[in-house]
C-alpha cells in the first residue's frame, strides 16, 4: 500500500471519514442496504459494515 501511495496509483478502496460514516448511518438507518452503502461510498463491504458495527448498528 505504501508503495502504491508513493507512486500515486490510487487503490479501489478508500477509507471512511467521520462526514461520511455518519452519512452511511443515516442511509443505513433509513433502510439502505450495506452493497448499496459500498457502491455509494466507493469502499469495501466489510469496511462499510464494521464502521457500523462501530456505531452500534446492527440488522
């Protein structure tokens, strides 16, 4: 991964910020699926979901 960053090549999936995991809670609380959610914010499944797991979420 350092490589990559060093030679600028951008990776399929990216990580989470804080504005964006709220919105993932608020789309996910109002009923939006997690392959929705990962489709939305660009990043792996199970990066979606343990962030929600994170806040407490669960279905």
């Amino acid at each position: 991964m350092r490589f990559l960053k060093l030679h600028c090549v951008e990776t399929r999936y990216r990580r989470l910020n804080e504005e964006q995991i709220d919105e993932a809670v608020e789309l996910y609380v109002r009923g939006m699926s997690l392959a929705k959610l990962r489709k939305r914010l660009g990043v792996d499944p199970k990066t979606a979901k343990a962030r929600l797991l994170e806040r407490g979420l669960e279905r």
